[in-house]
C-alpha cells in the first residue's frame, strides 16, 4: 500500500482518494490516478501531453479533451489550480513548490493494479490506411458511376 502527501492532501494510490485537512475524501478516476503518478514520479519533469495520454489511458485511443478534464479534475480535488502547470503548446508539469512526500509503504502490486487488462487494438496506422483507402475507394466509384452514366446516355 503506497500513501503519499501532496501538500496538505493525503493520496491513497490502492482506494483512489484523496483525503483533505478535514478528513474529507474524494475518490478520483483510475486515468486520474494515473497521471497523478505520473507526476509524482518525476515531479521535475514537463510531460507533453501524448505522454500523458498514454499514462492515463494505456491501449486506448482517446480525444486530448479526456485530459484536459483530468487535469481540471485534479486541480479542483486539490483546490489549487497551481498545482498542475500548463506549458502552453508543450504539455504539464507539476509545480514545483508542490511538496511530496512517501507516508508508507508495503510491498504490493499498486502498479500492477492500475494497468487495464490487455486489449488487442488496432494500431492509429492502420485505421489511417483503411480510412485512406475507404475514401478512395467511395470517390473512384463516384467517379465511375458518373462516368458510366453521362458517357451513354
């Protein structure tokens, strides 16, 4: 069981919450979990946001805007917009006056947990060339269609 402090908030990695000063707890989603971990584990670093998008949603094709609101999610659970930097055109970093620190920890697959079960997909370059061909393929029989139509009538 991992636990860490995030300036005053206490992160429980293996139930998903975050616990404020007033024992409050919000649970946050599994991708926002996953890019909070991220963080954590190079604070110092400036994650563009592809990066991101792999960390919070592993074998998954998903629009940018998914994590846009994570990161607005994550900064409303904080009640600190400062706590997740925006690098314009570049991606996020956490700030680095955020203050982390390990509570305790037990050997255990947290990590492990959070990975999502192994889903065959088709990989983007793939759905590009049948995109591709798909659409050359509808004009070529537009364009045959009237060809055929308006050469013999």
């Amino acid at each position: 069981m991992a636990i860490y402090h995030i300036n005053n908030k206490i992160l429980d990695i293996n139930n998903r919450i975050i616990i404020d000063s007033n024992n409050n707890s919000i649970k946050i989603s599994q991708s926002e979990l996953r890019i909070l971990i991220s963080f954590i584990s190079m604070p110092t670093k400036v994650w563009n946001k592809d990066e991101l998008l792999q960390q919070g949603w592993p074998n998954s094709i998903v629009v940018i805007n998914s994590l846009t609101v994570a990161i607005s999610n994550l900064r409303k659970v904080f009640k600190d917009t400062n706590i997740i930097i925006s690098h314009k055109g570049i991606g996020y970093s956490l700030n680095a006056n955020t203050k982390i620190s390990q509570i305790n920890t037990q050997p255990s697959h947290q990590l492990n947990e959070l990975e999502s079960p192994q889903i065959k997909t088709i990989k983007p370059s793939l759905i590009n060339i049948l995109l591709i061909s798909s659409i050359l393929f509808f004009m070529f029989s537009l364009w045959f269609y009237y060809s055929w139509n308006y050469t013999y009538v």
